[in-house]
C-alpha cells in the first residue's frame, strides 16, 4: 500500500509530516539531540531493524534535516550529525516531551527539561518572538498567510468553532 504523501499540500504542519512524520524518524531526531551520530547508536538505542533505520537516515539526510559525514576511511564509516534545519526541530521535541509528559506519564516523568545551571525542572511555552507573550487563548489565532489558496482561507474561516481560539496549528 502506498501512502499520501503530503509535499504538496499548501499545509506547513503536512509539509512538516512529509519529513518527520513517521515515528522512528522523530526518535533518530531525539536520540541526535542527545548525542548520538553512529548507525550502531541508533539501533541499538532504538532496536530498530537495519534497513529500516537506513531508510529513516538517508530519508532525514535527503531533507536535510542530518548530514552524513564519513568519519573512517577504511573501512568506510559515516556519523549523522544534525544540520541547522535539524537544530531547529529541537523546540519541537521539547513540546512533545512536555506534552507526552502531562498526560500519558501518570507514573511520574521518565525525561525532563531542567535547567543546566540548577537544575529546577523547566516547562516549555511557545511565546511569540516580538512581544514575549504566551501563545494562549483567544490573544493569538491562525490566520491565512501570504501563499493561502482559497481553500485554505474557507477552512480558517471557520473560526467561530468553539475550539478555535484553542487551536495551536
């Protein structure tokens, strides 16, 4: 069975599942943010089967997301390392954890962001960039941007729904 590939949906959130949405892909991006770069470091971190793991890193190197560096000649070995486009799905991860966290840990956290210096466990929050504030409530809204096409202005016209002042995407 193939599946829909969403490259071409005028969506960022599709778009962004066309290159991270398949789950071992965003676990190779976790286990980058902790350090590792060697084939046998993710696999035996995720016991994932060989060619699917290849599949999952040529597919992050392709989107840029990892770059494949050879760090032995003989016999040739290549590290993953990740790339600025990589980095920025770092904020990403964090949600998720945060998130993952709140309501499907009810045993208490297994991994949390503290602070380097003390620490005290931190909370994630996306703030908008210029004026520091919360992305919360009914103050911040998706809006069509410049490149919405007409549907996806019908679709965000809908902000009457009880759920949209809530909504994040």
């Amino acid at each position: 069975m193939r599946r829909t590939s969403f490259d071409s949906m005028p969506c960022p959130i599709a778009r962004s599942l066309e290159r991270v949405g398949e789950w071992w892909s965003i676990l190779i991006l976790r286990d980058a943010f902790a350090g590792l770069t060697r084939f046998e470091e993710f696999q035996d971190s995720l016991g994932i089967a060989p060619n699917m793991l290849t599949r999952r890193l040529t597919a992050l190197v392709e989107d840029g997301l990892l770059e494949r560096r050879r760090y032995s000649e003989r016999p040739p070995r290549h590290e993953y390392v990740l790339t600025e486009r990589g980095r920025d799905f770092r904020p990403v991860l964090l949600a998720m954890m945060a998130w993952g966290n709140r309501h499907f840990a009810p045993e208490g956290a297994s991994v949390q962001l503290v602070d380097a210096r003390t620490g005290t466990p931190a909370e994630p929050v996306l703030v908008d960039r210029a004026s520091g504030r919360p992305i919360t409530g009914p103050d911040f809204v998706i809006a069509p941007g410049p490149a919405a096409g007409e549907a996806t202005r019908r679709r965000l016209a809908r902000r009457g729904s009880p759920d949209s002042a809530k909504d994040a995407s």
